[in-house]
C-alpha cells in the first residue's frame, strides 16, 4: 500500500462525503476526485419489518428461491439467505450469484403460476475475484488460486 501512496485510517466513521472531500468522525478530510464506498451487505430494515421468514437478516428462501413462509414471493441476491446454505461459506453476498439467480427466479414464477414443477437453484462453489492494482494490473483468484 505504501508503494501506491494509499493511505490506510482504520477504526474512523464518514461523517459527510461532498463533491470534493469526504470528512471522517477525528474531523480529518480526504480530498478526492471520486469516493468509492465500499461495503459488506446489510439487511435493509424493510426486511425486519416484513412478514416473511428471515434467516440471518435476511429473507429466508429455499431451493427454488422461494419464500418459505409466502410461496408466491420470490427473491435473490444479496437480501436473501438460502435455507440449505446457511451453515456453509456460500453463497456469499457477491453479484454474481444474484446475476445467476435472475432467470431461476424469471422461470420459477412462470412454472409457480402454471403449477408445474420448479426449477431447483444450485450456487456455484466459486467465482473470480479481482483487485485493481492502482497501476493498470489486478490480482485475481478463484478456487483458491491467486494470479
């Protein structure tokens, strides 16, 4: 991080972030063209406040990506807990799980609604991970492997 000029402040909160600068919790500023944010995924307090099974936080849905306490709500993505997988490291909050869930969800609300069986979802192990460089590389990793 030193090689890249960046800076690590730990144990601080964003108080504001403006066009220019994002102000921290010491009264510290960080100017700045772009401020990333960058965060773990939380259930939202809509969640709480529903009716609907919740595992985790989060809406809890089984195989099919189906609510398991309302059969017509389907869900996906990062504000859902798969019943099966909630005692195993995946799958994680990460996009690609919810970009692969869209046309599980798309098609079993199709087969839900003209009764026929549904299709079963089953996350994938892994998937590829990237980290910008600062300098035109990255480093990646998937199954464990770092290149």
């Amino acid at each position: 991080m030193k090689e890249r000029k960046i800076e690590f402040r730990g144990n601080l909160r964003v108080v504001e972030v403006t066009p220019e600068k994002v102000i921290l919790s010491d009264g510290s500023e960080i100017t700045c063209d772009v401020a990333v944010w960058a965060t773990g995924a939380d259930p939202h307090g809509v969640t709480a406040e529903s009716d609907l099974d919740i595992m985790k936080g989060f809406f809890r849905v089984n195989d099919f990506l189906q609510s398991t306490s309302h059969p017509n709500v389907f869900g996906g993505g990062d504000c859902i807990t798969m019943e099966n997988y909630a005692d195993k490291p995946f799958p994680t909050k990460a996009g690609v799980y919810a970009v692969r869930e869209g046309p599980f969800i798309t098609q079993n609300i199709f087969k839900f609604i003209s009764k026929q069986p549904m299709v079963k979802y089953v996350p994938q192990d892994g998937f590829l991970s990237l980290m910008m460089c600062g300098d035109g590389e990255a480093i990646g990793s998937k199954f464990g492997i770092c290149f």
